[in-house]
C-alpha cells in the first residue's frame, strides 16, 4: 500500500476546495494519505495571518479530523541529517528539508504543488494532485 504525505501548500489547496484536492483525497483509501505534524504545525502558523484566525484553525482542525497523523520521529531526525548532509540546508528551505526527510523515513511520497523545492532531495518520491 503506498502512502502519500501532504505538504502544506496541498493542504491549503484542500481547505479552499481547488484543483480537485479533496477528490484526489477521497479516491484513495483514508489510510494513505497522512500528514505530517510539521505540516499541520505549519497550517496552524499560516491562521496568525487570516481575519479570524480561530475560525480557520477550526477549519483546518476539521480538515485534519480523519486524516492519519504522522508525527516527527527520531527517523525522520535522523533522515533530515541524511538530506543535510546530501546538499545541505539553509534558513529559508529548512523546513522543506524537514518535511521531506519526514516522507523518506515513511517510505512515503510527498504531495506538493511546489515540486521544484524538493527536486534536489534524493530518494524522495513527490506527487502533484494539483497539476492539471
């Protein structure tokens, strides 16, 4: 079974209902596609910015509610380490890193609409639901 990580931008994507994100969701069984707590960390971050902020963190609660969870483990530490060491990391793609090396210690592949952050990183497998 394979299991498709969502990056923060594919989540976006879902929670404003574009480029047939959710659909894209729904045809694949609940149980391969997950998100990363850095994700979700980095959605609850992006509320600071909205009108209200409480009510889009509700709605990205409500988003998150039946998705499988993945938490940041000392694998995905010790892959970031890997990539880091691979090709390196700076202040503004440390996250990137992160998130990737996240989705290489799951054996999974990232799903992100910003495919050219991620194509430097080896061994990571990436999906864009929303090229069409």
């Amino acid at each position: 079974m394979s299991l498709f990580l969502l990056d923060a931008d594919t989540a976006i994507y879902a929670l404003r209902r574009v480029y047939g994100i959710r659909e894209a969701i729904a045809r694949r069984d609940p149980s391969e596609v997950a998100m990363s707590s850095l994700v979700y960390s980095q959605l609850l971050q992006g509320t600071l910015s909205a009108a209200s902020p409480a009510d889009e963190a509700a709605r990205i609660r409500l988003l998150v509610g039946g998705m499988v969870f993945k938490p940041y483990s000392r694998a995905a530490a010790d892959a970031y380490g890997d990539v880091v060491s691979a090709i390196g990391c700076n202040r503004r793609n440390a996250m990137d890193r992160m998130i990737a090396a996240h989705a290489i210690s799951l054996d999974a592949t990232l799903v992100t609409n910003n495919t050219s952050d991620f194509a430097d990183i080896p061994d990571l497998r990436l999906a864009n639901w929303a090229d069409v």
